[in-house]
C-alpha cells in the first residue's frame, strides 16, 4: 500500500515549525521593543533631577491640585495613571517641606500660590501650610497668589500672600463652615428594614441618619459648638493677616447681596471693595506683573519659577546632606482614613498593617515615634490593637508622639491614649469618646418579595445574626452589653492616660466632639502645634537635638515603585491642561462621605461589630 499522507504531513509540519518560529521571533521582537521603551523612560526618570536648573531668583510655584491630605490615599504617582485631571492629591509634608527649603535657598526669591486646581482641605491642614508661607516672609522673601476664583480653602492660604489677584471676572466665595448630611429613617420604613441600633452617649451621632429624619438636639448643640470654634479659628486668621476688623469676613457674608448690588453684580468688585484682594486682573496681566518682579523664563511669557513638588525632590536627591550612621532618628508614621481589622491599602487604617510599621520602627531602634493620625474612627477592636503595639514601643523606652492632623476622634482617639504626649492643632476635630453598634435586618422587606426564612438551631443564637431573620432579644441584649462593656473600657483607657477618672472623663465623652483648643483645655490634649512642633516635641522627650525624621512606610510593589518613580517625574499641573477646574473624580470622592450607605458599616471589619466612629468628623 502507498502511503500518501506522509508528504502532506511533512510540508504540514514544515509549515506549522516555520509559522512558530515566526511567532518566536515576534513576541522576542516584541518584549525586545518593551523592554527598550522601559529602559528609555528609566533613563528619563532617573536623569531628569540632573536636569532640572533652578536659575537664581527664581519664585517656588505652589500650585496643588485636588485635595491636601496627610497620607496619600494611593501611593504617590497611581493617580496620575487614573486619568486626564492629573493627582487628585498632594500630601501636606510635602508642600511645607518644599516651602521650608526654599525659604532658606538663596536662589528662590519668592513664591506664587496658583490655587485654582485646590479642590478642598480641612482647616489644620491650610494651618499648617500657612505656618510654612509665614516662615517664608519671615526670610524676607515676598508671598504672591493669583486666581480666577477664591473658594473659602483656598482663600485662606492666598490671605497669606503680601498681594493677592483676582480675576476681574472671578470671585472669593466665603460661606461659613456647615455639616449637612442626608437622613434615611423615613426612606427604610417604607423598605420595611428594621435597623437595631446599640449605643451609649446622647451625642454619639454616627448612627443618627438611619434612625431619624433630622438632626437631634443633642447633636445640633455639640455641632454647633464646634463648628463655631473652626469658623473662629478661620475669620481670626484671615482677619489678622489682611490687617481687617474682626468682624470683616462675617459681615462680608452677611451683606453679600447689598454689596454685589453696590458693584452692580461684580463678586470682584465686591471683594476688592471690602480689602479682601488687592488688585483684580486677568491671569496674563498678573503674570505680566510677576514677570516684571521675579524675572521671565526664556522663550517663554511666563515668570521665573520652580515647581514645589520637583523642587523638592530636587532638594532630596541633590540638596539635602546624608547624616552620619550615629545620627538620632526620629520615626515618623502617618495613619489617614477609616480603622479596619487586618490589613488595609493606602487611604486605610488597618491594625496590622499599621502594627507591623510600629514594630518596625521599634526594629530600626529610632529615638522616638511620631504618629500621625488623621482619622474619625472606625473598628474599636482595631483601635486597640494599634494602642497596644505603641505601648510595646514604650516598653521598649522609645518615646511615643501623637500629631492629631484635621481629625483624630473616636477610635483615632483610642489610639492617641497609647502615646506619652499628644499634639493637636487649635482647629483639629476631636473627642468623640463613645461606642455603638448597628445591624439591620431584612426579614419584613424579603416577605413583601414573598421570600421568608426558617429552619432549626440548638439555640436562639444559632441563626441571630442573620440580616434575613428577625433579631432575637437576646442577641440584642448582647450586643447592647458589648456596648457598654467597651465604652466603659474607653472610658477607662482615657481616664488611666490622661490621668483622671472615669466618671470625670464621661462627662465629656458619650460622643461630644472638641478642637483641638477646647480639647487641650479639656485635659484630652496635651500640647497645641503642627506636626513639626510635635517631632520637635519627640526629640525633646528623647533627649536628642541633632536628629533626621525617618518616614516608616509600607512598601511598594516593584509596580508601583516603577508608576511612582514615572509620575513623580511628569508635572501634573500641565498634564492636567487646566482642562476641568474641578476634576470629576475628586468630586465624587468629596460626596462620597454623605452618600456612604449602612453597609460601609461592615468594611470596619470589626469581629464583635462594635465601632467607634465620628459622624461629625467627615465635616471641614
């Protein structure tokens, strides 16, 4: 017999061989191709520090973008790769850093706030980048701002500038600080969800839109205290540095339809009226302006200047000395968001991700820890897992330091008691001291569906907690005693840290919110200052004067080392192509604190659900 099939199957075969090899050869090409295009952008990255120039005289631009924050919610570059708006944060330290050095380089002249593309900042933190443009003058280096629109944040660092433009067109737009938010009572009864609710303190408001329409007396008063407080701390300031009456900024708010009726509808007009700005004029003539002050950069119509966020870096790589291996060190952790069990990604507070960086700086045997914290509370079990790694720091004679950035309350001042000392700034939000907890059930929802539950346990526990079934009283009953068994342990924590009494210590608990002046007035504070006054204050319970601050961070995947590296080198600002004024993506992230539902409850991952959270503290 003939075999005909081997030929065909051999020029199958020489064909299929040829055709693999070809695509061998592309995907060598192709990696080839990538792997020379990241090399390219590496050389790129890394040789751009070399090349940045600061000519003599130049002005620091300090043009952030989005919202100032203590802890970046991603690491630093991701946001850049998210869209076309650009970082949609920028970190406090940073921008009070890059101030700072160029106060003392003889090569910055001045400095130009553009604000345009600040979306929002709590009060502490505008304080704190204020403190570093009075540093800056005090050098004898002049302050400009320029803007389009003056909203009440952004207001208040350009009230620091010894000239602030308006654009003729523009506005400064001061409302006074509020808290807002939506109730939801109403709205689950008509659902049929039957929210249970355990809690101890009047003031503990947290839970308060899922069990009534409107805000309660209670809550109203302790609000109201503080929210003047803030707005206090706000006029005093901005008062003071434009040389007005005290009583400048309220009565502006309060006659704002007379005035815009005396400027024939003109915002700008108003403002320049009432001294709030000194010149209006369009971005180009202020430019023009700075440009005959500061100098011009060639080719360009702009003024001599230096981005802050890369002047800084420059100054790290290029600037700052190295200190010797016996230098002092002084740790420094930040700690932002919500506090969950377990781990937790950046823009999270999670016990053991941010207990496994306490115990690393107990393992770098720093001279002491400074920790930042910027949160309104969350998990209680959370909460104290955190304090008792800061005790093991103690035990281990390294001092303890809390820096409380815009919010340390509820479990972020459960934390705080684990330190020797505590710093707040005047307009920090704190306090909060109390406990609740929360579960809803379905069951009477479901039935409308027609769908309904049953079956059979060894006890009533066996199926309590199910959001499907009714909740039994004993499981209520539970629940209630869990409560109060904690909030009695926070009392206690307090009382033991501060060096008082329970009974004195819940007569300003059960949820009542403080600044950070009243709170130190109060005993829950010790001393009153910015981060740098804390780390100073660490150093001196340490004993040390000559000493470097070690940032103890997580670390980042090779990934996002790279994407870092990558954006950190690209300038945002231009990138952003003052496209949008006010990205889309920040304003979702602004809202989303109003909007969050009941089951944001279950990320505290809190094992006994028992949370200590600040409503009160999502507010300015």
């Amino acid at each position: 017999m003939t075999n005909t099939a081997h030929p065909k199957g051999f020029i199958r075969g020489f064909f299929a061989a040829i055709g693999g090899t070809i695509t061998w050869l592309r995907r060598v090409f192709t990696n080839l191709l990538f792997l020379l295009l990241l090399l390219f952008i590496g050389i790129a990255i890394f040789s751009k520090e070399d090349q940045l120039t600061i000519p003599q005289g130049s002005a620091l631009r300090v043009a952030p973008s989005g919202f100032l924050v203590d802890e970046l919610s991603r690491p630093s570059g991701m946001d850049f790769f998210g869209g076309p708006s650009g970082p949609t944060e920028v970190r406090v330290k940073d921008l009070v850093d890059a101030i700072d050095n160029a106060a003392k380089d003889n090569r910055i002249s001045s400095l130009v706030l553009e604000l345009d593309y600040l979306v929002g900042a709590n009060l502490s933190k505008l304080e704190e980048v204020g403190a570093a443009l009075q540093r800056f003058k005090a050098a004898g280096k002049p302050v400009y701002a320029i803007g389009d629109n003056y909203t009440q944040a952004q207001y208040f660092l350009a009230s620091h500038a010894d000239k602030i433009y308006l654009n003729p067109m523009g506005s400064v737009l001061l409302t006074g600080f509020g808290i807002y938010r939506n109730y939801y009572k109403s709205a689950l009864d008509k659902l049929e969800v039957n929210f249970h609710v355990f809690r101890v303190g009047d003031y503990k408001d947290f839970i308060e839109p899922y069990t009534r329409d409107d805000m309660s007396p209670a809550s109203r008063e302790n609000n109201q205290r503080w929210l003047h407080q803030l707005w206090s701390e706000y006029t005093e300031q901005v008062t003071g540095l434009r040389n007005l009456p005290p009583e400048a900024i309220d009565t502006f708010i309060d006659t704002l339809p007379q005035q815009l009726k005396e400027h024939d509808g003109s915002w700008a007009e108003a403002a320049l009226a009432n001294k709030l700005v000194d010149q209006l004029a369009s971005r180009r003539v202020a430019i023009d302006e700075l440009r005959e002050e500061i100098g011009s950069e060639d080719k360009t119509d702009d003024y001599k200047s230096v981005d802050a966020l890369a002047y800084l870096r420059h100054q790290k790589l290029k600037q700052i000395p190295r200190p010797g291996a016996g230098t002092a060190k002084i740790g420094l952790i930040s700690a932002s968001g919500t506090i969950i069990d377990g781990e937790a990604p950046a823009g999270q507070i999670g016990s053991e991700t941010l207990g496994e960086l306490i115990a690393k700086a107990r393992e770098k045997k720093v001279n002491a820890l400074v920790l930042r914290i910027d949160s309104g509370g969350g998990s209680a079990f959370a909460s104290e897992a955190i304090r008792q790694e800061l005790l093991a720091t103690r035990e281990a004679n390294i001092p303890v330091v809390i820096s409380m950035g815009s919010v340390a309350a509820s479990g972020g001042y459960w934390i705080a008691t684990g330190a020797d000392r505590i710093w707040a700034s005047p307009s920090t939000i704190t306090g909060s001291i109390g406990v609740f907890g929360a579960f809803p059930t379905f069951e009477e929802s479901l039935e409308k569906l027609g769908i309904y539950n049953d079956g059979i346990g060894t006890s009533d526990l066996a199926g309590a907690m199910r959001i499907d079934r009714p909740l039994p009283e004993s499981a209520a009953s539970l629940l209630q005693q869990g409560v109060e068994n904690t909030y009695a342990r926070f009392l206690r924590i307090v009382a033991e840290a501060r060096g008082s009494t329970p009974k004195e210590v819940h007569k300003i608990a059960q949820g009542q919110v403080w600044t950070g002046r009243a709170a130190q007035q109060l005993g829950l504070v010790d001393e009153l200052g910015n981060l740098n006054d804390a780390i100073a204050g660490a150093a001196q319970l340490a004993d040390v004067e000559d000493y470097e601050v070690v940032e103890i961070q997580r670390e980042l995947t090779p990934g996002e080392r790279f994407l870092r590296a990558l954006a950190d080198n690209v300038d945002a600002r231009i990138e952003a192509g003052i496209k949008d004024n006010l990205p889309l993506g920040a304003w979702f992230n602004a809202l989303q604190p109003s909007l969050a539902p009941v089951a944001e409850l279950q990320t505290y991952r809190d094992p006994r659900a028992l949370y200590v959270r600040c409503l009160a503290c999502q507010a300015p």
